[in-house]
C-alpha cells in the first residue's frame, strides 16, 4: 500500500525580501527615537550633574570653555564630534603642592660642566695633560639642583645662519675675542659674536685653507665622510667642510682659550670636549676617514709616539692625516714660530721617521701643509716590522674599546685579509650610499646575532617612529632643532632617518652595551662617543643641563618606566606628556615628551 503524500509545510514570512526590509526598517526608526530619547536625558542630566563619571572624564581632556554645551540654545543636539587625533594618555596627577621640586642652582653654575670642573682638575697631575682629562664627581659630590639658563638667553639663530653668528649673552665669554683678534677667529660686534672663519693656520681664512688641502684629498666625491679635528678652536675648520657634506667631530680641551667648544656647539657645528693625554679617545677603531690638526699644539713624537698611535688607531684604512703648522714648512716660518730652526728640523726628521713606523705614506708637503696617508692593510707593514726599529702591534687590547682604556705605545692591528690588495675591515661605500649600505661590520658577521636583515629591519623601523615624531613634535621637522643626542644610538637608525633634516645627531653607545655597536655608527658615516649613563634622577639632571632651555625631550619605554620618569621630570618643573607610540593605544610601549618650545 502506498503511502500517502507529504503534506508542504507552510511558508515562512520572514525569509521573504519584502518583510525582512519592513523589519529592518521598523528597528530602525525605534533605534533612532530611542537614541534621541537617551541622548536628550543624557544632556540634561550632565548639567544637573558634573560629577558623573563621564562627563569628569571629558573635561580632563577638554577645557570647560572649549567643549560644555550651551543648554540654552542647543539642548536639542548632541555634543559635537572631535576627529583630532587623541595621543595622550591620561593619568592621575600628584597635586603640585605634594611635589617635592628640585631647586635651581645656583648663578655661578650656568655654564657647569661637572667632568671637566677648573677646580676640581686642580687635584691632579699637569704631567702629559692629565688635567685636562675627563674627571668627573663621585654619586656623593654630583649636583641634585637644576642648572639655570643664562641670564638674557635667546634662541640660536636657525641653521644656516648660526654657523655664523651667535648671540653674547648665550655665551658670554669675550676673552677669545681679544686673545685672538689678530686671527680673526672670533668678533664681538654689538650684541652678537661673528664668525669670520680666520685661524691660527688660516691666514687666507679657513676657505683658502680647505681649497688647498682639497687639491691633495679627495674632499668632493664621497670619500671623505667623518673627519677628527684635533684642537678645534671654535671649529671654523669643522663649519667649512660642511659645504662638502663632510661631518666634523671638533675636540679640544677646556683651557685658556675659553668656551671654544661652548661657541662651537652654539653655532650647531658638532664638538666636544676632549685631549690627547693619558686615555684613549672615546672612539672606536677606524673610525674617521681624515683626522687634522692646525697647529693643536699636540706634541706628536713625544711619549714613543703615543699620541699619533692614537690617531692610527681611530682613523680607518687608507685614511688621512692632514698636519699644519710646526714643524710644517719650518725653513720659511721658524722665526713667526720663536722657535730655533735646528730643533725644528729635529722635530720634523722624529715625524717623518714615527709616520713610516706606523706604515704611513707622506703623499704630499705643500707650504704650511703635510698630508700621510695610513695603509689599506697591514700585510706589508708587517714584513717591515721585523726589519725596521718599529713599535709592535698590541696584543691584548680590543681595538674598539675607548672608554677610559689607558693607551700604550704599540700598533691597533688592523683585521686580516685574504690578499694584500684587499681592506681591512672592508670597503666602504661613498657618501650618501654608505648611509644606509650594510656596514662591514655587519656584513662580515662577526657581531653575534646581527645580520644585515636586522640591520634593514632596523632602519624601517626607526623610519616609521621618526615620521611619528614628526606628527607629535612639529618642530622636528621644521628647522627648529639643530643639536640632537640620542643616548641609546645602537645602529644609529635614529640619526640615519633624521638625515633629511638640517640635524647633526651625535650617537651615544653605553661604554658597557652588551654590543659594541658604535664601529657601526661611524661606517654609516655618522658620528658618536661613548658614554656612562648613571642613576636615572642624574641623567634627567644631565640632560636638564645640556638640553638647550627650549629644546626638547622623546624618552620611549615601556609604560611603566615612563610614568616612573614623569614622576622625576614635574619636580624639575617640565611639562611632560606621556603619548601613545606609533604602536597605537594597545601597546605598552609609550612615548614621553617634552616640548619646552609650548
């Protein structure tokens, strides 16, 4: 028997088209009444009551006179929009009244600078310039006070004009000016100091001076990147080679020729205080591809030639050397010099036999100006070695290591090489390729785990915070700076991606950096020291100090360290933000800020 037919179902109403759109829009209208109901309620019962949550909340991030509505003329609207973008955080604030402020020093501190303090120098030793070493105070004799600005401080004139003018009562030190008239290093005229470019060795100004040593070293076509001038001056030299895209790093000690280094951080040329004394540099090894001196007054072949050992350890493969000044040209200048001409001459033959210790080639001697140039690499050199009374290559020392490590009267060996033809270390590309080329020390592999994808890696990473930078901190990318530190350079990707911009940004490797990263830096063709950094309250007390009074600060960390940070940076009276990065809001990673130009 069959079975009887199923019978079909009855048709559901709401899997048709034409009822789903009715549903829909009848949800709509009510969700529109309701909405407008609420937000009606909403309006008035935040005017009846401020204090409600959020409402307290809003106005934290607005001022009352900017966003509370008008309940007398538009109570029927909604409050309006923002599409600002919305960076900083919001954090409990300690009351002012409960914040402990640190205090200014006082007057006589302005112009401070606690390693290189005249009395306490005065503890040790004049022998091979001791002196004038780096010595700075123990954590039981640092200054917990703020270092005031100078009294009638005005803002540096904008880069270019500042590598020739500065105003006096930013650096108000006038002896120079009288000391050095006749060489037209330094004028005062009016309110400003004027830098003419005159020199002790510049008697046709520092232009004709660099003209002719352009006509021995190849100055225009991207060799020549990093250059050590040794006795700086106020660093005219430093100023004229920036016309050729050559970066400076501009020493000199702090002796009678006052704030020479103070006039040349002024005009935005890169300087620090330094002298060849007891300690190495604090440089790497091959690291510049010129190294100068202009009458520096460096006693070259006393000591067993320790001090132009120095200088071959820090300038790189096939770099320069470029001397003026005595015993230069001595025949012609003795008697300007005061000098006997014989001793002179003796001065000259212990030079010339150092250099060719040291491998060196003179490659040229013209009127007041000599030029060496040290090896590609050391296979020949030493072949000589084991002929020649030579000093012997260091044994024991790594080469890189700069940071109070004593220097001894021996050869830095350069890294091996398969043939004699070959660099040492490695080529380097010419400038601007060299920028963001992968450094040789990187591309050999011989720093544990970097790579050149680590290096690529880097270099996006920090062109994407720079670019943010430049969102949070508009005066970044408008002119407004032109000394720049990063404390914590590692590659420096930082100071690579800020290349565009008229900045010089000086990298500071930590002296204990678990990588030794600071070879790195100078092969990119940037600039940097080392440095160690101490008790976080003293390194804000630190840049306090050196940081220009409407300069600015970026520290990023995790949020955590950084809300610690604020706690220290509204004692000393800055106004400090703490923002997302350009991680966005969901990363602890943050950004603090401080921008003294508000």
């Amino acid at each position: 028997m069959a079975a009887p037919p199923l019978q079909a179902s009855a048709p559901n109403p709401l899997r048709r088209p034409i009822v789903r759109m009715f549903l829909v829009a009848v949800l709509c209208t009510l969700s529109y009444f309701l909405g407008s109901y609420s937000t009606h309620r909403g309006t008035y019962s935040g005017a009846s009551s401020s204090s409600s949550s959020s409402s307290s909340s809003l106005l934290q991030d607005h001022p009352p006179n900017c966003f509370q509505p008008n309940f007398t003329t538009h109570n029927r609207f909604s409050p309006p929009l923002h599409f600002e973008p919305h960076h900083t955080l919001t954090l409990p604030r300690e009351p002012q009244q409960n914040l402990q402020l640190f205090s200014f020093c006082a007057k006589k501190f302005t112009d401070y600078c606690p390693c290189q303090d005249p009395l306490r120098e005065r503890q040790f030793s004049g022998e091979r310039r001791l002196r004038k070493e780096r010595h700075c105070p123990g954590s039981s004799e640092r200054l917990r006070c703020l270092v005031p600005r100078p009294a009638g401080y005005r803002r540096p004139f904008p880069w270019p004009k500042s590598r020739d003018y500065a105003w006096f009562k930013n650096v108000p030190f006038p002896r120079l000016t009288e000391s050095k008239k006749s060489q037209n290093w330094i004028r005062l005229q009016g309110d400003q100091f004027v830098f003419p470019g005159g020199g002790t060795s510049f008697p046709k100004g520092v232009k004709g001076y660099v003209d002719e040593i352009k006509q021995i070293v190849p100055l225009k076509f991207g060799n020549i990147r990093t250059v050590l001038d040794t006795g700086c001056g106020v660093a005219s030299f430093g100023a004229s080679l920036m016309d050729y895209n050559i970066l400076t790093m501009s020493i000199a000690p702090r002796d009678s020729h006052e704030a020479q280094v103070q006039f040349a951080l002024e005009r935005g040329l890169p300087a620090m205080l330094g002298v060849l004394s007891n300690y190495r540099l604090p440089f790497p090894s091959r690291a510049f591809d010129m190294a100068h001196c202009s009458r520096c007054l460096v006693p070259w072949t006393g000591d067993d030639g320790l001090y132009l050992m120095e200088i071959d350890r820090i300038l790189r493969p096939g770099g320069y050397w470029v001397l003026s000044g005595p015993p230069i040209n001595w025949r012609v200048n003795y008697k300007g010099w005061e000098r006997p001409g014989k001793d002179l001459e003796n001065e000259q033959t212990s030079l010339e036999d150092l250099a060719r210790r040291l491998c060196w080639k003179k490659i040229a001697e013209r009127r007041s100006i000599a030029v060496w140039r040290k090896p590609t690499n050391h296979v020949h050199c030493i072949q000589k070695l084991k002929a020649w009374k030579s000093p012997q290559f260091c044994s024991t020392l790594d080469s890189d290591a700069g940071w109070y490590t004593k220097m001894d009267p021996c050869i830095s060996p350069l890294p091996q090489v398969k043939d004699v033809h070959d660099i040492s270390g490695g080529a380097l590309e010419k400038w601007p390729k060299r920028l963001n080329a992968a450094p040789p020390r990187i591309s050999s592999q011989t720093m544990d785990g970097i790579t050149v994808r680590t290096f690529n890696e880097d270099n996006q990473l920090w062109r994407r915070r720079i670019s943010y930078y430049g969102i949070i901190l508009k005066s970044l990318t408008n002119g407004k700076y032109r000394n720049v530190m990063d404390m914590n350079a590692g590659f420096g990707g930082f100071a690579a991606a800020l290349a565009k911009y008229p900045v010089w940004v000086i990298n500071v490797i930590p002296f204990d950096a678990k990588n030794n990263t600071l070879g790195i830096v100078y092969e990119r063709g940037l600039i940097g020291t080392y440095m160690n950094w101490c008790d976080i309250v003293d390194i804000l007390l630190e840049m306090y100090r050196i940081l220009r009074p409407d300069g600015a600060v970026i520290i990023r960390d995790h949020v955590d360290i950084l809300v610690k940070v604020k706690g220290i940076t509204d004692r000393m009276r800055w106004n400090a933000k703490i923002l997302h990065s350009e991680k966005g809001p969901f990363h602890s990673e943050k950004v603090l800020l401080v921008d003294n130009s508000e």
